[in-house]
C-alpha cells in the first residue's frame, strides 16, 4: 500500500468512527498530510500500524459532574477525560472549561498535546479533558463546589506517574487550587498531580508566564532566520487571557508594540501600544474583577471594535492567543494583504486549513500551535521534576530552560523540514519532529 493509500484509509476510518466530531478530523487531516514523505522512506510506521494506534486514543473517560449553585439549584454538567497516549511518559495536557466542550474538541487538543509533548524533550505522554461548564458568571463557590465534584470522579484516573493535568480555557490558579485541595483530600496524599499550582504550594516560577513567553521566544528564532528582531514590530494579539497577557509582556520587553488584545465579544486597537502599565489594568480586569475587553477601551480612550477579531488590524505579526479556528481563510488573506509575515500560534489550531495554505503559499514565518506554544506545557513537565526532586529552581533559572527549550524546539522543527526538503515549512517540520519521536518510541515498546 501506498503511503498515501494509508492516510486515506486512515482518514476514512477516523471519520466513521468519530462522526461529526469535525475538530478532532481536521487536526488528524493536518497531521497525516504531512507525514506521507515520513512514511515512504520509513515503512516500518505503516507495517506497526503505528498511524492507526495514534489516532485512537488508549483511553476515554466521560462522566457525569452534579453540582449545586449558591442559590441550592441542581446543575449536571459533563466531565471528559482523553488519555491519548503514554509512548513518552504519563499523560499529560490541560483540562478545559468553557460551553463549548465535547468529545470533538477535547480530542482534537489531545491529539495534538501528544507531537507537542514530544518536541518538549521531556517525558511526557498526552491527554486532554475538560467539561462543557461556563466559569463566567459563576461566584467562586460554586466554581469551588463544581471543581470539587469534578475531581471527585476524575481523581480515580490520575497520578503523578499516570495522568497529571494542567489549565487550559477557563481553568486557572483558582481552578487547578480548587482541583489539587479536592485530589489531596481524597488521596490524602501531597503529590504533584497538577501543573499550574500556586508558587507556595508546589506551583514552578514561570509555568504562569511560560506559554506567553515561549511562544514569543519562538517568534523571535522565527524572526533569527531573516536576521530580523523585535524593536518596533507592530503586533497584534487576540484573547485576553493567560497566554495573551504574558505575551504582550514578553514582547513589550524586547520593544515591540502590541496594538490589540480581545475576548469573545470584541477587540480593543491601542494604536500606541498596550505598555506594562496598560497591561497591569488587563490583568487586574481578566483575573481578579473577571471583565469584559470592552472596560479597556473606556478606560484608556480607544476604539473598541464590537463582534470582531484583530485581524483586520494592520501588523508585522500576529500572536492569535485565544480559540481554535478563529482565523479564517479571509482573514488570513487580509493579514497578508497588510503586510503581515509572522503568524505565531499561542492558541491551539488557531488557523482553519484554509488560512495556513496562505501561510504556506506566501512563505511567512508561520510557527504552528504545537511547536510555538509548547513552552506551557514544558514549564509544567519542569514543575513536575521539581515535585519530584522536593525543591523549586529560581525564576531566572526556569526562564532561561524555557528559552533553551523554544529554541531547541524550533532548531528541531527546522531540521525537520529541510530534512523533507521544505525548508522553513514548520508545520511540516513540527508534525514530523513530533511524530517520529512517539512513533520510535512505540515500536520499541512493542504492539500496545
Ligand atoms: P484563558 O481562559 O485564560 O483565556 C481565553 C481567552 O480566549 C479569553 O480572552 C477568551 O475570551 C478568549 N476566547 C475563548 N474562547 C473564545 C471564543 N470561542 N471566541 C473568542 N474568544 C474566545 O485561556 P488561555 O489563555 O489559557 O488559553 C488560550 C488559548 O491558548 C487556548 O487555545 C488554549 O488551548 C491555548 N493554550 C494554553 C496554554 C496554557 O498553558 N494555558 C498552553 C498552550 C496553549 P472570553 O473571556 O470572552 O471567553
Ligand atoms: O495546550 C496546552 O499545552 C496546555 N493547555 C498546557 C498543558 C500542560 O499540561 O501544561
């Protein structure tokens, strides 16, 4: 058979077998499209079955989560967990919040947690989970009493060898405390089974910076590769919550201005740049008052633009921090059309398909979700060895592993590509880096 027979049978079955579940198909398609050169020189994946094995994930975990609001009403939300796979270690990937989750989503984020992991270098396997419960709007008991009965079910699954999970959309400090103190109290037992804890309780400095900061530091290898840095860079970011506010202030750092930062119901354009100060009042509205964008604008006297993205916005790059697909094939066009050449994905699959084959055609420094965004999930994999070695590094120390970490992930990507004779493809860089490393893995350990 064909490599390229392979991916269609492949595709065909994962269709048949998880209908409707669109997400999760077209992060399978991306990836399985470009592997086919991966599998014509290295018929060994094909003769394991190692792509048919990847796309089902070891374990699925679904259940029921009651809890109860401040007034005594019964509300019943549904709890998910996607253990995808142990090749390189436990599982391991955040847990998200937010109405719009189900079995799609979670397993497209698995999946992809799974390459991701793999280009960290460090130990870790993939998993996704979360539950279809809205955060907004909620007092913090009730995100309490819900987080509570969360782990109450989930707590079985999970271990600091076995599953650890992390934030995602709509989990925080607040959640991942109220999650930990529920697991510890079942367990009886102080073990590092989450990632993202509080600085004196276990948490690593940097791991709240470290998506942000890494997905800039991969910008910047990005940028290396045309002798190019920062200084005076106009920069658009979208979402305004964990990932987008570390990486405004990374790149405020290195003296880029960020004209844009949004939420679901709008975008704020700062023409002259949301500086430290600007973004102290960001972090104080999205994390302690828990606001709109929109206070933003009214209160630093800005254009608020109802009901819309930043992509319309003229910039050298843009950092999409906040959903999946929320740059479309038009956007990407208007993006380029105003002179946009760097795309650096702190969001997971943040681009449709449509709109990366624009990136690849016009050949702009395009840094996929599952190499930019790593540095996350890599700060979780060091606060999980610091858990185990009992003592925590200092903040320059673990910032600086982060740094170490983004520019080996991109020199890994790069090699990739021009491996595959695409130089500077690094969606295809990152697929195949990844891929290889879980795929070598799974052939030692033999048909599991
Ligand atoms: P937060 O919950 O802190 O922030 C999410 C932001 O995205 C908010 O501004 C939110 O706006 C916006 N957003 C969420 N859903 C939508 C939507 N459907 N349409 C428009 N805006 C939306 O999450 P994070 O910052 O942690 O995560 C952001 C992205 O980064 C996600 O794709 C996540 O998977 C990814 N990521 C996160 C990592 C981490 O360590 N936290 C690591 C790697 C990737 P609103 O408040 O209106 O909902
Ligand atoms: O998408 C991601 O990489 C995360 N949400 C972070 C996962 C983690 O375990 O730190």
């Amino acid at each position: 058979m064909t490599a390229n027979t392979v991916k269609q049978n492949i595709y065909e079955q994962i269709q048949k077998r998880n209908p409707g579940e669109v997400e999760f198909h077209q992060a399978v398609k991306e990836v399985l499209d470009c592997l086919i050169p991966v599998l014509e020189r290295h018929p060994e994946y094909i003769e394991a079955g190692i792509l048919e094995r990847l796309v089902e994930p070891e374990r699925q975990i679904m259940f029921r989560v009651p809890w109860q609001d401040d007034k005594g009403n019964v509300h019943v939300n549904r709890g998910f967990r996607f253990e995808f796979n142990s090749a390189l270690g436990p599982y391991k990937g955040g847990l998200r919040f937010h109405p719009t989750v189900n079995a799609s989503i979670l397993k497209f984020l698995g999946f992809e947690q799974v390459f991701k992991n793999a280009l960290t270098m460090l130990p870790l396997g993939g998993g996704k989970g979360g539950a279809d419960f809205d955060p907004k709007g909620k007092s913090n008991n009730e995100v309490m009493r819900f987080c509570q009965s969360f782990i109450t079910e989930l707590f079985r699954h999970l271990g600091p060898d076995t599953d650890v999970p992390a934030g995602d959309i709509g989990v925080g400090g607040r959640e991942i405390g109220f999650m930990f103190g529920q697991y510890k109290r079942l367990r009886n037992e102080f073990t590092g089974v989450f990632t993202g804890k509080g600085l004196n309780w276990g948490g690593s400095l940097i791991r709240t910076e470290a998506t942000g900061y890494g997905c800039v530091y991969f910008a910047e290898e990005m940028l290396k590769t045309r002798s190019e840095n920062f200084e005076g860079k106009v920069c658009t970011v979208s979402g305004s919550g964990n990932v987008s506010q570390y990486t405004v202030e990374k790149l405020n750092q290195l003296s880029a201005k960020v004209v844009s930062l949004s939420d679901s119901n709008g975008t704020v354009y700062d023409p002259d740049g949301i500086d430290d100060e600007k973004l102290a009042f960001v972090l104080d509205l999205k994390n302690v008052r828990r606001g709109r964008i929109k206070k933003y604008a009214e209160k630093f006297s800005v254009e608020y633009l109802e009901g819309k993205n930043p992509w319309g916005i003229k910039c050298d790059c843009a950092f999409p921090g906040a959903t999946q697909n929320e740059i479309s094939e038009n956007d990407a066009k208007t993006l380029l059309k105003n002179g946009c050449y760097l795309v650096a994905e702190g969001a997971n699959m943040p681009s449709t398909p449509e709109a990366i084959e624009q990136f690849i055609a016009d050949k702009i420094l395009y840094g996929p979700a599952k190499a930019a965004n790593a540095g996350g999930v890599a700060i979780s994999g060091l606060e999980m060895s610091q858990n185990s070695l009992r003592l925590s590094w200092g903040r320059q120390e673990v910032d600086e592993q982060l740094r170490n970490i983004m520019i080996a992930i991109h020199k890994q990507c790069y090699e990739a590509s021009e491996e595959y004779s695409r130089p500077g493809n690094l969606l295809m860089g990152a697929n195949i880096a990844g891929f290889v490393k879980v795929a070598n893995a799974m052939l030692d350990q033999g048909l599991v």
